[in-house]
C-alpha cells in the first residue's frame, strides 16, 4: 500500500474511496446484482449443460451455450465456466501471490485436461497461460519498494505478445479465406466453361436430327448398338 493512503480506492479513480461516494454506492450495487442474478447462474449453467442436457431440452439455448463451448472438446465443454469463473475472480483486488497461486492452479488443470477441440488452440493457449503466469510475477516484484528496469522492460515484452499472436493469427485466417475464396472462384469458371461446352452439344429449338450412319458398339454381357445421332442447324 501507498503511504498515507487509507482505505480501499476505486483503480480507475483512486481519489475515491471504496463506498464512500454515492455514486460508487449505486454502480456497486448494480454490478453486485448482476453478479448474482446474471452471471454466476450462467457460470453454473456452464458447468452443469452436459448433465442438463441429459434431462432436458435445451435447443432455445443451444445457440448461447455453442458460443461459449463450441471451440472445446465435448467431454469438456463444462470447461469453459472454469476459464470465465477464474477471469471474474482475477479481477477482484487481492493480493499478487493470490493471483499468482490462482493462475498457476488455471494452468496446471488447463495443461492436464487440453480441453480444446484443436491443438493449435491448446498450444496457444497454453503460450497464454504461461505469459500471464510470467507477468503476474513480475508484477509481484515490481510492486515493492525497488523497482528494476529489467523487470520493467520484461513486463512490457509480456504485455505486447499475446497482440502479437492475435496479429500473426488475424493475418492467417485472413490468407486462408482468400485462398479459398480465389480456389472457389477458379471452380466455378471452370463449370461455366464445361456448362457452355455441354450447350453446344444438345439439341437447340429448331434443329434436325439426322442419322450419320454412325454407329457405336459397346461390349458387355451382350453387345448392343447405339445409334449417334447428328444435329443439322437450319
């Protein structure tokens, strides 16, 4: 704590005290409301929609529950209320080796269980983890009374690369749907093409058909004769 600072402040306005100020009063108690009334009931459902699925119908809901579940494995779906439970508990003010005891204990379930449907999305968010893990330390030590630039200079490196994977990430999926895009494209000229060929061969309004004199055998069980016919455009 700062000396000659009383009392719990609010972060983004220290000059705040906790609950002293109406204003805050009023805010605090809508996000405790919503806290209780709204998120931790879906925290819970999160957790417990592989059994509730069991027992009822949740196809209303199914839409909401897939955009938080989809991306895991579905013997891990009730995972994802793990990870949104752990950022809500992290951003209460406490102290740097709590936070550092409760991402090492996110991290060491999230390493044994892999709970993502893909690998590349286990390992990514594995480098995560470990970022995160390596910052909240550093913080620990920053926030004493001696201050290395060192230390500084790490922190900072830590905060910009988890932007530097979101780019790195943005910029492939980008190239990969125009790739795809470019092949969609290139097929569908080609079917236009064939499409067009395939016009020229039919018979149109206003042609004869004539007998060539052509004829085509094909072998099989028994031979059979197949006559080709010729169209004469008038």
């Amino acid at each position: 704590t700062l000396s000659g600072v009383k009392g719990w402040r609010v972060a983004l306005q220290p000059n705040i005290q906790y609950l002293k100020d109406p204003y805050h009063i009023v805010t605090w108690i809508i996000s405790i409301v919503l806290l209780v009334f709204l998120l931790f009931p879906f925290i819970l459902l999160l957790f417990l929609s592989p059994l509730l699925r069991r027992k009822f119908n949740l196809t209303r809901i199914q839409p909401i529950l897939d955009a938080f579940q989809s991306c895991y494995d579905d013997r891990f779906r009730w995972y994802s209320g793990v990870y949104l439970l752990s950022w809500i508990i992290l951003n209460i003010n406490m102290p740097y080796y709590v936070m550092e005891i409760i991402l090492a204990a996110v991290f060491t379930s999230y390493f044994m269980i892999q709970p993502y449907k893909y690998r590349w999305l286990n390992i990514a968010d594995t480098l995560l983890l470990i970022d995160l893990n390596m910052l909240a330390f550093l913080t620990s030590v920053n926030s004493s009374n001696s201050i290395h630039k060192e230390t500084v200079l790490i922190s900072y490196i830590l905060v910009v690369l988890p932007l530097t994977y979101i780019i790195i990430g943005g910029v492939w999926i980008i190239s990969v749907i125009i790739i795809k895009w470019c092949k969609s494209k290139m097929c569908t000229g080609k079917n236009t093409s064939n499409e067009g060929e395939l016009e020229d061969l039919l018979p149109g309004e206003g042609d004869e058909i004539v007998d060539s004199g052509d004829r085509d055998i094909h072998f099989g069980v028994s031979s059979t004769v197949v006559e080709r016919p010729v169209f004469r455009r008038e």
